[in-house]
C-alpha cells in the first residue's frame, strides 16, 4: 500500500493522521511506504523508519521541455509522482492535490481517495457551506471568521470568472476525482461536501486514529475557585476563537475565578491576545501557544471545559481528539 500526500516537511493534522494511519497498517503486517513532494525528515524522526517515504519533484526541470503555455503546465504539476504509485496494489490518497493526480494516474492498483476535506481554495462555497450562508445573508457579522470568508470569497469569485488558470485548477480537480476507484470520508461534514462537489462519497465515515492514553485521562479536579476552560486549534480567523474569547468574557464576570487557556499558532494570534486583553484582566487568561506533548497533557489534565466553535468544521477531528485527552 502507498500512502500519496502532498507533504511531509511540515507537522498538521493530516500529516500526523497519514502517520497513524501507516503505523496502524504496518503493525498489522501491510507494507506501507509514502510518496509526497516535500519531506523534512527532522520533523518525524523514528516514526518514518518504518515506512519508507519517495519524493517526487513538484516541477521537474525536464517540463519546460513537455509545456510550453501556462495551462499545459498546470495539467501536468504534480505527475512526477505517478511512476512511483505504479507498483502499489491499493493507493489511498490523502489531501488535494494527490487526490486528483491520483484519480488521473494510468496504474494498476485500487485508487481511493480519504477526504480529510476538499480543497477548499478550489471549491470555497460548496466546502464551507455555513461560511457561504452567513457572509451571503448578513451585511456585517459579529465574527473575525465570516468577515474575512466574504473577502475571501469575493476574490475567489474574481478568480473563478477571470483567470484562466484558476477555472483550470477547478476543472482538473473534478476531472481528476472522477477517475478514483472510492472515496472515503472522516466525518459526516467532509462526506456532505464531497458529495455536493464530486457527486459521491461512501456513507459511512471513517473517523480518525484517536490515541487514548495508557490507564486513561486523569484531570486535576475542579477548583473551588472557577471553571478552567480550553480552547486548541491553529489560531486562524476561521476557528472563530474570537467567538470563544467574547463568551468566556461574559462568563468570567460572573465567575472571576475562571481562566481561558488558548493552545496553538497562527496567524491571528497576536489579535487574539490583543482581544483577550481588552475583555479580561492578565490572570483570567493565557495564550500557550504551540506546546509539546508532556506540556499539552498537564494543561488537558488542568482544565475541564473544551471549547471550539468553528461555523465550518474543517477536519473532522477536533473533537475526538479533545475527547482523547
């Protein structure tokens, strides 16, 4: 079996879910190896050493002799990689774009593609369809994530009725997935929106790898002094953790004693700290940022509320793994 995602040289969810999906399938016997187009191996460290991983080059020098327009370059971004798929009796593609190159590829194995979510770049409506309601029914809303999916949908609109290319990349997706085998998703959300881009996806979800920890989750109790509540996410506008901040601010001034904890990077981390601070004082919050697995443990371990608010949910997985902890 290959695993086919497009990278390894950064550590997100669907990296680390490739993994425990690989790691799963090889301690049960399969033979497992892994092609992407970027791998920094200093990020995994033993976990690869049993998979092993090729790298196709993205652009290889040898296309300026095979395209010579814009668009036959992008038809054929990526297919380096489909003479290292040609051997493998299933192939099961994780994100976009493997997932269209694969559909695509002339190879004798099973061709299967596991939603984790579309490419929403490519299909911004159909894969964030509560986004697309509410920036589309409410001239301004309270959110950072609505207002920033309507800008973002107004250039994505843009690019769709004026660039060619970016019409391109759309049709070669679909076209793509109409050539694999089966798609899988990992949640009922991530089926629903392949089912209204690609016309079909299997019934049942296949949720995610959820480590539980050995003899259980153990938390510190609940202090006499306020709820310690927790939010954990890559801090970008679309998680609405701003959400979050506002509701946890109106709670604290009834219960004073309460405290936010806020675990992740991003983008908008700086305006959220700047939110937090406007509406709590210092020690009614604290932003951790990115933490490493013994860190995040104790802070699961301190706080009993888990809290997330996406008006889209994007994985599939957060909560499952909030769950786990």
């Amino acid at each position: 079996m290959t695993l086919f995602h497009p990278t390894f040289a950064a550590r997100g969810g669907a990296e680390l879910l490739a993994l425990d999906e690989g790691e799963y399938l090889t301690g049960r016997g399969v033979r497992v190896d892994i092609v992407t187009y970027a791998h920094d191996p200093d990020l995994w460290g033993a976990r690869l050493e049993r998979m092993p991983v090729r790298v196709a080059p993205w652009r290889p020098w040898t296309d300026v002799f095979r395209a010579w327009t814009r668009a036959s370059r992008v038809r054929i971004q990526g297919r380096s990689a489909v003479p290292m798929l040609a051997e493998a009796d299933v192939v099961v593609a994780h994100n976009a774009p493997a997932s269209s190159i694969l559909g695509g590829a002339p190879i004798r194995g099973r061709k299967i593609w596991q939603c984790n979510e579309p490419p929403r770049s490519l299909h911004l409506r159909e894969a964030n369809p509560n986004l697309a309601a509410r920036a589309e029914a409410a001239p301004k809303a309270p959110e950072w994530a609505t207002e920033d999916f309507r800008a973002a949908l107004r250039r994505h609109d843009e690019a769709l009725a004026r660039k060619a290319t970016f019409f391109l990349r759309r049709g070669l997706d679909l076209e793509g997935v109409a050539g694999l085998d089966h798609i899988y998703a990992i949640s009922a959300f991530s089926r629903e929106c392949a089912r209204r881009i690609y016309g079909r996806c299997q019934e049942e979800p296949v949720f995610p790898i959820v480590r539980f920890p050995e003899g259980g989750s153990r938390r510190a109790g609940l202090s006499g002094k306020g709820l310690n509540v927790l939010t954990h996410s890559r801090l970008e506008a679309a998680k609405n953790i701003d959400t979050v901040i506002l509701g946890f601010a109106a709670y604290h001034a009834g219960a004073p004693g309460s405290r936010l904890h806020v675990v992740g990077e991003g983008p908008v981390r700086g305006r959220l700290e700047e939110l937090a601070a406007e509406l709590l004082p210092t020690d009614a919050f604290r932003v951790h940022g990115y933490l490493p697995s013994d860190a995040l443990r104790r802070v699961y371990e301190t706080c009993d509320v888990f809290a997330l608010l996406p008006l889209d949910e994007p994985f599939g997985m957060v909560y499952p793994e909030a769950a786990a902890r």
